[in-house]
C-alpha cells in the first residue's frame, strides 16, 4: 500500500493488476476546503508515475457527498455491490488516468 500524508489528510492506494490501481483510503480534513481535491491530485500523479491507467474505488452506498467528490473529478460509477460491507451496500467508480 502506498500513502500520501500530509497536514490536512491522508490518501492510500495499492497497485493492482494490468495498469489498474484501487483508491483504498482518502480522508481529507476539514472538509470542503480542497484538501481532497490536493490529495486526488498527489496520488493521481504518483499512480501515473508507476504506469497505472484505471483507478478505481469503492464508496459506501449513502455517502453521496464522497460521490458527487468523484463524480467530479471525472469518475463514473461503474456499479453497485450490494452487501459489499458489513454494514451495507457499495458504490465502484472507476477513472482512465
């Protein structure tokens, strides 16, 4: 697992298989202040860095505010995973790089 840390957040990601990467963890605070958009833009860097091409993430199914974030920087929602948590169902977003 890779991470970006910094004052204001923190941002994990690991390699996957045939230029694809998972966005495992990204945590900005406070929120709505562009600390995630800067943390987006680190990791998105480093995953162009070792030659990924698709990153993709899961999102907790009623976090809408984490979706419209992704939307935004471009990335589609690819499906739903029902039961995918303990606790709930999951949202896949996906983004070519």
């Amino acid at each position: 697992m890779k991470t970006v840390a910094t004052a204001y957040g923190l941002a994990e990601w690991r390699e996957g298989q045939a230029g694809t990467a998972e966005l495992y963890n990204l945590v900005a605070t406070p929120r709505g202040e562009g600390h995630g958009a800067t943390l987006l833009n680190e990791v998105i860097a480093q995953m162009k860095t070792a030659g990924v091409r698709v990153v993709y993430l899961f999102s907790e199914a009623d976090n809408v505010l984490a979706h419209k974030f992704y939307i935004w920087w471009g990335f589609e929602m690819a499906c739903k995973l029902p039961g995918f948590y303990s606790h709930g169902d999951a949202l896949m977003f996906v983004k070519r790089i």
